[in-house]
C-alpha cells in the first residue's frame, strides 16, 4: 500500500519518514556508535574499514566517505544522526548546515540572521506552473494548491 506523500512537493527538502528510516537504519546506526570516543578513533584511523562493520549499502559508505550531507540523507541518514560524522571532524552543527547549502558558515549565518530562505519558489515543485513534483504521479493534488 502506497501511503500519499504531499511533502515529496517541497523543493530541495527530504522529509525522514518510516520509509527513510527504514533505508538508513543502519546508516544511522553507524552515525550513533560515533558518539563513543573509542569508535570515532577506529573510524578516524581507517574510515572504510569501520565503515565495512556496518551492513550499510556502498552507496552510503560513499556518502559517509565524501562527506556528503544532501547524500547521506538521500541514502536514509538523519540530520541529527549525521551530526555525529560532523562532530567527529571537529565541524560545527552550522559548518555542515553551510555545506549543505553550497554556501560558507558565514554566508549560511547571515542568510539565517536574515531570517532564512525566501519562501518564493520554495514553496512546492509545481508553485511555477508546469513543473510536477518529483515521486508524485501526473495530477498529484497538493493541499496548498488550487488546480
């Protein structure tokens, strides 16, 4: 059974849902065991091999290993979770928020001081007319739009 999923329709947004969940347990799993200092020294003195203990999919190891945010979350990671790699590299919550954003710390901090993104365009995918949300099949209702 295929459960509606309107917030698939937020641009540039990955909602963690039972189905993410789900894909990035382990992912997450991996994330966790970072907050003991004995497990960030293994995986500081050879991140593949420790990444290996976890039965995780490659394509999550790549993202933990390129230090790829968007990805890792993309793979099931959550925000939260994936802190812990941050703090392992000695990064700040707002450092991984920048990178996440292609902007420095101090261009994501003072876009946030500024009080965050502009809503226009990044209300939902179709907001511009033509374009179909991405997961949603042709027509998809949104419940903030009027078709």
């Amino acid at each position: 059974m295929s459960l509606d999923k309107p917030y698939l329709d937020v641009p540039g947004t990955i909602i963690f849902d039972a189905e993410q969940s789900r894909k990035g347990y382990w992912l997450n799993q991996f994330c966790m065991s970072l907050m003991k200092a004995e497990n960030r020294e293994r995986f500081k003195a050879d991140e593949r091999a420790y990444l290996d203990e976890w039965p995780m999919s490659e394509e999550q190891k790549q993202a933990v290993l390129a230090r790829d945010l968007n990805w890792c979350m993309r793979t099931g990671g959550n925000i939260y979770f994936l802190a812990k790699i941050g703090a392992t590299d000695g990064r700040s919550f707002q450092q991984m928020a920048g990178s996440m954003t292609g902007m420095t710390e101090q261009e994501y901090r003072d876009m946030m001081i500024r009080g965050g993104r502009s809503v226009e365009g990044n209300r939902y995918l179709g907001e511009d007319g033509d374009a179909q949300p991405q997961n949603q099949p042709q027509g998809a209702n949104h419940p903030n739009k009027a078709h």
